[in-house]
C-alpha cells in the first residue's frame, strides 16, 4: 500500500495493482457512524454524514491482523475497518 497523490495504491499478492480514489475510499466507510446499522428487524438505519475537506485527507492507516486495512483521516475519524476483500470489491468497480 501507498499513498500517491489523491489515491491509494494497492499491490495484491496475485501481482494486481489497484488505486482507489481518496473520497471514495471514506465514502464507502463499513463502519456504523458512516454505513449505519441494522435495527432488531434487520432494517439499516443510516445517518446523516458530513463531510469536510479534511474527510478525504488520509494521515495515516494501520493493518489489522492479516485481513483489514485501519485508515486514519484528516476529520479524526479512524473507526472503519476495510477488509481487504472489500478493497478489492472497491478498486474493481472504482475502475469500471
């Protein structure tokens, strides 16, 4: 992984290489404060996001075990978990 310019570059270990925009990366955020979560009756209640310049500013990520990708964003938000199969979904329909 590598940040270059407005995109994270991603290496994947069968030799692809994906980049995926910035604004699109925090706007797909899996986590509950950005996607929402299911009510007891399975309905997904979403909030409202508010987005600011620093929203799409990545400072810094962490890999979590080997199955996710942690993003710290320039707002303070650092609550998403992206796993790398879900990157991978991500970067495939980034470039369609």
């Amino acid at each position: 992984m590598q940040l270059i310019g407005e995109e994270l570059a991603l290496l994947w270990a069968d030799g692809a290489e994906s980049f995926l925009p910035l604004e699109r990366l925090r706007r797909a955020c899996p986590c509950a404060s950005c996607g929402g979560e299911p009510d007891v009756l399975g309905n997904i209640s979403r909030p409202d996001v508010n987005y600011s310049d620093k929203s799409f500013e990545l400072v810094g990520w962490q890999l979590i075990g080997g199955y996710a990708l942690q993003p710290r964003w320039g707002d303070g938000h650092s609550t998403g978990l992206y796993s790398f199969q879900y990157l991978r979904r991500l970067t495939a329909t980034s470039s369609s």
